[in-house]
C-alpha cells in the first residue's frame, strides 16, 4: 500500500475559491496575480496583487502590441514589486483608481474599453508616477531577450562581425 503525501500550495478548487477575477485578463489572489488565457503567474512580495494586476494593465496601454503577452508585461513590472518602491507605487496605482472613479468606473484595471483607459492615462501622464513607470518599460520590457524575435529583432550584432556582413545593405524594401 502507498501513502499520499500531503501536496503543498493550491490546488485548482483553493485557487478558484480564494481569487476573484479582475478584468478579464487575470485572476487576483492572495499574493498572486495569474493569467486567465496562459499558462504564467507572478507571485507579489510587497505590492498588493491587484496593484500588481493594475500595472500590468497599465504597462499594455502604454506600450501596446497585441502580440505580446501579458507575461512579458509582467516581468517589466515586476521591479517595482519592492519593499522601497512599494509605498509610491501603492499611492500612484490608488490616484490611478480615483482618476477612474471620477470618471465613474470602480477602478481602473475593471474598464473594459482601452480607449477609456488610454483617456484616464493621458490625464496623468505629467504626473512623476506615470512617467516612473513609462520611463522603466522602455528598459523594462524592451531589453527583454526573449521579446527581440516577437519584434524582428535578432539581437546585437558585434559578437557576430558587426551590421555591414549580416544583411546591413538588404534594401528590398526600397
């Protein structure tokens, strides 16, 4: 006879029952944001998840490309998920949520037209909060290795002879 041993973590019936849906992009539990459409999640160390879940949806209205995931998104933001940052993000993601609900929404990762959201971002962008967070995407989500071949990118050339042996002078498209 076998014995089972006692599984650690969540299993699916735990994970449902303590997460509540936010957006209709990720799931928000206690200290967890998931993806509802893929096989990611991040746990959160000193951000609350739906602060987290909110600058996720915040980083793809700002740098928008539909064929990225949200995971990419995710490891952009993840940075800020510190016990020094977390105070100031808190306070921007909460002016973020008042901003939404002065234009009648209950907060900002729950509207659904990104329209809308964009509308609520150009609000703020002279904020330093907003331009915290674009300011980091740049690096954030630009300098991720495994998002160059998403964007055609293959990467720097010097290790391999430099531009002008590597298709420099390919004007096709002229």
């Amino acid at each position: 006879m076998t014995e089972t041993k006692p599984r650690k973590g969540l299993n699916r019936r735990e994970l449902l029952s303590r997460s509540i849906a936010a957006g209709a992009s990720f799931v928000v539990g206690a200290g967890f944001v998931a993806s509802t459409d893929a096989a990611w999640a991040l746990e959160t160390q000193a951000l609350k998840p739906e602060t987290m879940a909110t600058l996720i949806q915040m980083a793809r209205d700002i740098y928008p490309h539909d064929h990225l995931a949200d995971e990419y998104y995710a490891i952009a933001v993840k940075g800020y998920d510190t016990a020094e940052a977390a105070d100031a993000i808190e306070a921007g993601i909460a002016g973020l949520n008042a901003v939404a609900q002065g234009k009648g929404h209950a907060d900002y990762l729950s509207i659904g037209w990104e329209r809308d959201r964009v509308d609520i971002l150009r609000s703020v962008e002279d904020s330093a909060f907003f331009q915290q967070i674009r300011g980091g995407l740049v690096t954030g989500l630009y300098n991720q290795k495994a998002v160059w071949p998403l964007f055609g990118y293959e990467g720097e050339s010097f290790s391999q002879g430099g531009y002008i042996n590597r298709g420099f002078d390919d004007i096709n498209w002229l």
